[in-house]
C-alpha cells in the first residue's frame, strides 16, 4: 500500500563533484586518479544453532570449549577459514558465527555435518540480517489492511501447511499492517519463491521469505510501474489478470489515509526491466476505459479525484463542492475504527443503544437477527465477525455455530413426547476414543455431499436442517449411545461435566508430554500438529476458568522451544493449571452432592404432607411397580367371556377387587365366628404352650441387670 522506493542501489549518497559529505565546497578540484587496482576485504560468513544441537553441547558444555573445537577443527579443515569464531545471541537467537575469506570454502561448509559435531548444521549468514531457525519456514506478509485481522490470516495460510505462530502487528505511524508467519516445515513456504503475493478478501499481500537477504527483499520492489485513471472502487482483485498476462508478480491500490478509501491508480510490480518495460508497451483498458502508465515517482503529481497526471484538483470534474473533515492522527483514527489495538471498552449501560452487541469487548449494531427453531437449543456460541471485504461499513455480522450440545440426544425430549416415544438415545461422549471421533467426522463429511453451488442457493433454515440431520445421522452411526426413558436427567449439570472433561483432557496431554520426554528421539511434526490444536482449547480453559488461576501461564506456541530444557517448564505449568481445575472440580462435585442431597430431602418432606404414599415408598427405598393387563379371562358357568377393550377390562378389573373379598360391617367377635376358610389358619397351635408369653410383660430382676451389665465389653 505504500509507494515504493525506485533507487538506484548503486547511488552514491552525494552525487555532487564540488561537494563534500559534509555539504561544503570542496576546496581540492583537483580530478580523481583512475584507479588500476582495487582491493576490497572479502568477509563470508556461515551461523549454526548451538543450542539445536544437543549431542554437541553434551562434549563442550561452555563458549569457550566451543569456539576452540571449532577453530581447532576448521583451521585443518578449509584453507581459507580464518579462524575467528564468536558467539552471538541468547536462547533461541543464539548462534555460532564462522568467518571465510572464500566464498567457495563457505559453501563448503554449508549443509555438512562433522565428525566432531554430529548434530551441528551450519547455514549462509548474511550479517546484516541475522537469522533464526524459524526463518527457514517462516514468510513476512506486507500491505495487510486493518480490517484484515490475525484470525482472517490464520484461515486464509493455513492452506499452505501447518502454522506455528502467526503475530500481525503495525509500524508507527503506518497505515497497513504486516505479519509474521511460521510454518513447521520449509516446503510450505518453498511456493513462495516465486510467487510473490496471494490476494485475501479483494486485497493484494505481499510475501516475502524471512530467509531472504536485504538485497533479495529490496529486489522485490525495484521494479515497479504506475497504472493510473482507474475508475472508482476498483479493487487488487480486479487487476489480478494483469499477473497473467502482462508477467505482473503484484499489483496493489493504495488507499487513502483519513478514509481508507481506494485511490485512482495501481502499483504493479514486476521482476525485471525487461518485463515491465515490455508491459508499459501495451494499453491496458479496464471496462472500456483505457489507463495510462506511469512511474511511480510522479504519484506526487496524480490527481485523487480522478488519478490522471497533470489534472488540477481544484478543476477537476470528479471535484467534491463539500469541504471534508480531517483529523491530526489519521492513524490513530484508522485503528480506533477497525479496532487495533484498542483498549478495553467501558460502557455505559444507559448511553448504549439496545441495538447494540457486546461480545469479546467488540461491539457492533445490530439490524436484523434471523432466528431459526433448530437453532435456539443448539447455537450456544456466538462471535462478532469482522466486515472485511467492505471497508466503508461499520457493521459486522454476528455469527453463531454449532457446539457439541447438538448431540447430546438424538431426539429432543419434546420430540419424543411428540411422536408418543417412550424412549430416546443419548451419546455417551464419556466413552468416545479417538478412532471413533475419527469416524465420526469422516462420515459427517461423506454425508454432506450437495455442491457449494447449490448449498449457497439455500434458504438458511433449509441449511440449518441439512446440517443437523446429517450430523446426527453420522453419530447415530459411529458415536457410543444408550436408550434411555423420557424422564431421564443428567446425573450431573453440565458445567461440572465440562469441567470433568477439561480435568481429564489436561491429564492426557501431560501424560503424553511425560512420554515424549521420556523417549524424546519420538518428537516429529505430528506433535507441532497436535500441539497447535491443544494449544487453542488450553487457551479456552485458561479464559474460561481465569479466576481460578492466580496467574495465567505463558503457553509456548511450538514445543520445539520446550525441547531445551527437556519440556520441563511445560509440564510444571501444566501441573499448576491441572491442580488448579482439580481443585474447582472437588469443590463444584462437593456443592452438586449437597444441592442433590437437600432437593431429595425437601422432596420427601414435601411427600409427607402431599403425597404419603410416595413418602413411604421413599423413606423404604422401594419402587412402584404395575402389570399391564391387555386382556381379561372371566370363568363363568354358564357363559365365560374374553374382555379385550381397555374400557371393559378396566371396570372388570375393579369390579374384581371391590367384590371377591366383602368386607362386613361389624368386625368378628373371635376366631370362631371366622369363615372355616380363616378360622383354621388363625387357630392356636396345639404344640405351643399358651404360658409361654406370661412373663413377657415382668421387669427384670437385680441378677438379671448384673449380668447383663457384666457381660457388655468394657
């Protein structure tokens, strides 16, 4: 977005005969002597990373031990090495420098390891641009605009491999950002080398490798032309086809500083003289209005109403009859608009619109919400998206995603009462492995087989409930479930089982960490990978749980730097979050059994004053439990019937137990008047002797209490 700086490298810095550096009149004008013989003090450098190597800084522990090895080592090695090695640098950035007085005696040692450093790699070292590891797999991406964020980044490169660290930051006083990327594998910046920029969101971003010398970086915009007069709007991405059929590496439209606006002419860069001046031979039209080419010195001298060389602004056509406001910070203002770098927001509840949405400190209006049934249960999560692509708006889309609250069952409990099911399933995600997530997924993807063409043409519902449905037909097919009844409960709310399931992601990943220190030759690019994912959800934890922590850890964002001190510094913080989230747990466990163990104790109290029959059946611990009767049997001696309507088997089944038992008015004076049926099972036993219970109801004698008291333990 900035103009570039067409120099001459080779310029001096005063180009005056009579002049001297200090801007004076040289007294001596006398002409220089032609020079037959120059000597110049050739200087080629090479850098390793001492602490890369472990083998090697096992058998010399110190600097010191270090540099004479490698003096003693080189002098026998290569002819030309001139025995000067130094140490530069600290942790990470530390770096063994060798000097050579050949280039081919450098190259020589390049890439090739030695017997006495086994692990020990020296690189090419440019000593004006120092180097660290990361910069091998690393690319600086330029002209980033501000309402280009660090996570519209993230999403747009990682196509390109897997990133370690992406940091977007901003000069003073610049009205575009850059960022830094790493990847963990060189070849996924190896594209880059001839490719010069990517387009993201309608913007052209530069790219540049982080291993490249200043004059490689500078050569990458040496070579540029002006393409002016464009009509209005016009954005990076409606140029691109200048890259293809003019030879073009970039071409980029600057915007205006105050309103970010895009301006009426094109940076276009190329790769060498030739190329752009076989481009600025042709004419270029751009729907049906031809542009002009020009240098990018005389950007000065272009009008920014129309973008035409030599116009006046104050008798432009395109001129505005309005005045328009400025401001003493224009970049400040730019990054308070698209909000960069900006401090936390304290609002005022009573100033604040009701249309306005507060989320993650963002806040933006909101206009319209579009609010769909299958998603009021299961859209649990809301983020406020950056508008990126129309710089002129200030509102931003909220967006809310599915979470894993959309498969806890496979039908909703007013669903199943609606279609009369006695029964559902629920996902045990207790038990899930890692294959079976693996499977999960894999079907999902296989299931959603409509074309984007034709998924975009959709209404919204009707993608809400395609997506539903196949995500539950792939865990109705993979996913571990159980049946369970319409009156089923969780045995625990669902923050203490969130919680549960953080504890024991934490003691999975440090038990693997425990393994990766214990055998470290298995350390490969599948734990960057994996660790980039565990690093996201760690970072979840730590914000949803900040005010368990009495400080947050600084989490590194590859676990090769953790390699130095053997993961030690890892796992200690780990250990402390872990710890931390355990002692959450027990307390959350310990208050969910107290609450449980009153809401049963008010239940039976209740009981006892609206529902004794239920209150004894509670206080016995024992259940209810019916027979269902679908048809009725009734012996008749003259005409016996079979009862199947639910109505009459009903009233013969009262009928039954009101009438085969008549209870009598008056109870029986004794045992005789009984029913022989009765009176002979409620008989006295002849060989019981009735004497047996006189001496029940007598109190116990003075023996009878010294013995009893004798006979207790002590």
């Amino acid at each position: 977005m900035h103009a570039p700086l067409h120099k001459d490298l080779q310029q001096l810095p005063n180009a005056s005969p009579n002049l001297d550096t200090n801007g004076a009149p040289d007294g001596d004008l006398t002409p220089n002597p032609v020079v037959t013989l120059a000597l110049t003090r050739d200087d080629f450098q090479a850098a390793a990373a001492p602490n890369a190597a472990p083998e090697s800084l096992k058998t010399f522990p110190t600097n010191k031990a270090f540099i004479e090895a490698v003096n003693n080592l080189f002098l026998e090695t290569y002819e030309s090495y001139t025995g000067k090695a130094r140490m530069t640098g600290s942790g990470e950035a530390k770096r063994l420098v060798i000097h050579f007085s050949t280039a081919e005696a450098r190259d020589l040692c390049v890439g090739v390891t030695h017997s006495v450093f086994p692990d020990l790699i020296f690189h090419a070292h440019d000593p004006r641009q120092p180097r660290s590891n990361d910069d091998l797999w690393a690319i600086q991406v330029t002209d980033i605009p501000f309402f280009i964020k660090k996570d519209n980044l993230m999403a747009y490169f990682k196509k390109f491999g897997n990133i370690t660290s992406c940091r977007l930051f901003s000069r003073p006083n610049a009205k575009v950002q850059q960022a830094r990327i790493v990847y963990d594998h060189a070849d996924s910046i190896a594209r880059f080398t001839d490719q010069w920029a990517v387009y993201c969101f309608s913007t052209c971003l530069r790219i540049t490798p982080c291993f490249y010398t200043v004059d490689q970086k500078a050569a990458r915009r040496q070579y540029v032309a002006t393409l002016t007069q464009l009509p209005p709007n016009v954005k990076d991405i409606n140029l691109a086809p200048l890259t293809r059929d003019l030879g073009a590496k970039a071409v980029n439209v600057p915007l205006f500083l105050n309103s970010y606006k895009l301006k009426r002419w094109a940076y276009v860069t190329f790769n060498s003289q030739e190329t752009m001046d076989a481009a600025m031979e042709q004419t270029v039209s751009f729907q049906g209005k031809v542009l002009s080419w020009s240098s990018p010195d005389h950007t000065n001298k272009l009008c920014h109403r129309c973008g035409k060389l030599g116009c006046a602004l104050n008798f432009c056509p395109f001129k505005q009859t309005r005045g328009r406001s400025r401001t003493r910070d224009p970049v400040a203002k730019l990054k308070e608009r698209f909000n960069v770098n900006q401090p936390l927001r304290r609002s005022n509840s009573n100033a604040v619109n009701s249309r306005t949405f507060h989320r993650n400190d963002q806040i933006t209006r909101v206009n319209y919400v579009w609010s769909c049934p299958l998603l009021k249960g299961f859209a649990l999560t809301a983020c406020i998206f950056d508008a990126q692509d129309i710089c002129t708006s200030d509102h931003n889309p909220v967006i809310t995603y599915y979470d894993r609250s959309l498969l806890v069952a496979s039908t909703k409990l007013a669903r199943a009462r609606q279609l009369k099911r006695q029964t559902r399933r629920v996902f045990k995600f207790d038990s899930v492995t890692d294959t079976q997530w693996t499977e999960f997924t894999d079907k999902a993807d296989a299931l959603c087989d409509v074309l984007p063409s034709t998924f975009s043409s959709w209404h919204i519902n009707q993608m809400c409930e395609y997506l539903q449905s196949r995500i539950l037909k792939a865990a109705n097919a993979t996913l571990p479930s159980s049946t369970v009844g319409n009156n089923y409960t969780p045995k625990v709310p669902k923050d203490l089982e969130i919680l549960t399931q953080h504890y024991r992601f934490l003691n999975r990943l440090m038990h693997s960490i425990r393994l990766l220190r214990k055998y470290p030759l298995s350390y490969s690019v599948a734990h960057e990978h994996k660790w980039s994912t565990h690093l996201h959800r760690l970072q979840n934890i730590l914000q949803l749980y900040k005010k368990v922590f009495t400080f947050i850890p600084i989490l590194p964002f590859s676990l090769s730097s953790c390699r130095q001190d053997n993961f030690k510094s890892l796992l200690d913080n780990l250990s402390n979050i872990s710890k931390s989230l355990q002692g959450l747990h027990l307390l959350q466990e310990k208050e969910f059994q107290d609450s449980s163990i009153r809401a049963h104790l008010d239940d039976r109290n209740n009981n006892f004053e609206t529902d004794l029959s239920s209150f004894i059946d509670s206080a016995l611990s024992r259940t209810r439990r019916c027979i269902t009767l679908d048809r009725v049997f009734i012996d008749l001696p003259i005409r016996p019937q079979l009862l199947t309507d639910p109505k009459d088997i009903d009233d013969a089944v009262v009928n039954h137990f009101q009438n085969f038992v008549p209870i009598k008015s008056t109870p029986p004076v004794s045992i005789d008047t009984l029913p022989d049926r009765w009176s002979s099972t409620y008989q006295p036993m002849d060989d019981v002797s009735s004497s047996i219970y006189d001496s029940l109801i007598n109190p116990p004698t003075l023996d009878e209490w010294l013995s009893t008291v004798s006979s207790t333990p002590n």
